[in-house]
C-alpha cells in the first residue's frame, strides 16, 4: 500500500514564527509532489508544487524535497492567524501518470496572534 | 477566468438511490479527476478522465462510474448508495498537455450525504 504519512497535530505557531510542516512517501517512484491547504468547510487550494531534490520558494512558502530520505516539507514564514487551516501533502501515484494523486491525512496548523 | 465549478453543492439521498455529480474543468484544462473526501480524511482518488476516457482509476468499485464529454467536463456516477458513500467529492482539472507539470485545482465540491 502505498502511503502518505503526515502528523495531525495540531501544530500550533505564534504569529510572525515559521511553521515547519512535514510528509513522508512510501513509493520511490513518486516525481510530483504538491502541498495544499484546506479552509474549514473548502475545498483544497494548492500552493506549491515541486519536483526535483532541493528547496523552492514562493512568498512566504518554501517546500523542500529530499527524494532519498523520502520526505517532503512545507515552511511558512511570518506565519498569520490567516494561514490557520489543514495542509495537505499529496504526491503522484505512480510514474506514469502525475495526475492521481496519494493524499496524506492532513496537518492542522493554528497560528496564534 | 472561471475556476472549476461543481453541481450541486449538497445533496442527500437515500441507501439504494443513484446519484450523479457534475464537474466543469477551469479554462484551457483537460483532464479531471474525482476525488473522495471522508471527514477528517485527505482525498482518495478515484478515476481520471482525458480525451473522454478513464485513464487511471483508484481502489473504488464499480458503482462508481464516469464519464468526460468533448468540452472536458465530466460526471461521476455512483449507483446502490451507502451509508458509507457520504462524503465531500472534489473534481480536480490541469492541462494534460503541459510537459513535467501536473498542477490540478479543486472546484468547491459537492457534499453528499446518505441516509
């Protein structure tokens, strides 16, 4: 079975820290990765994609993959109560197709003001 | 520029009942996808539509059924209702075309509930 494994916290931040958020995969052969946050009550919104080994940046988010170690995470900056929601790490299925995705459970994070 | 969009937003039916849910991809997009979402739960994947077929399919049986028409939007059919069917479902859409990018977005959804 192949998985996705995140904490479900709550992780809670105060405003302004950085919120550090993880994800582990079970297939080596997974190339796309993707973090998505998730409102109450919405739907998910994605907010960063990556696919090869290193760091990329986005305004205050920055995901990193580490494909060896099977690991991927997402860093807010200057966290705002705003970004209070469940993120989601999703990554691909299977080599051949970057479209059906393996979702993890969700970590919900709380930024306090 | 149009999102996805999603009908209807919520829907109750009965144990036994079949339901069918409708998708419109976002503009320029080719492929859909469907998604289940249980309370609490991430998104399990169902099936994927391109060029009016099912190209991928998750772990789901065959009550659920789909279909994508030649201006990409899709339905997903579910037949015999349980209880265990309730649950949020998500359509997800990207452009198929798109070397190394598999970038989907969600429309809003459509909440269903089984009694």
């Amino acid at each position: 079975q192949k998985e996705v494994e995140q904490n479900s916290g709550p992780l809670s931040v105060p405003e302004g820290a950085i919120a550090s958020l993880n994800c582990t995969y079970s297939d080596r052969g997974s190339q796309s990765f993707f973090w998505y946050r998730q409102y109450s009550g919405k739907s998910p919104e994605l907010i960063m994609s990556i696919y090869s080994n290193g760091d990329k940046e986005d305004g205050r988010f920055t995901a990193q993959l580490n494909k060896a170690s099977q690991y991927v995470s997402l860093l807010i900056r200057d966290s705002q109560p705003s970004d209070s929601a469940t993120y989601l790490c999703a990554v691909n299925r299977d080599s051949n197709s970057g479209y059906a995705l393996n979702f993890g459970k969700g970590t919900s994070l709380l930024v306090t003001p | 520029d149009a999102g996805v969009t999603q009908s209807p937003t919520h829907l109750i039916k009965t144990r036994g009942q079949q339901v069918t849910l409708r998708c419109s991809p976002k503009s320029g997009h080719d492929t859909v996808s469907w998604y289940q979402q249980a309370l609490g739960q991430g998104p399990q994947f169902i099936f994927q539509y391109y060029e009016e077929e099912e190209r991928q399919r998750g772990n789901f049986p065959d009550r659920f059924s789909g279909h994508q028409f030649p201006n990409y939007s899709s339905e997903l059919n579910v037949n015999a209702l349980l209880l265990g069917d309730s649950a949020l479902y998500l359509c997800a859409s990207g452009p198929y075309s798109r070397e190394n990018s598999y970038e989907q977005y969600f429309g809003p959804g459509t909440r269903l509930t089984v009694t």
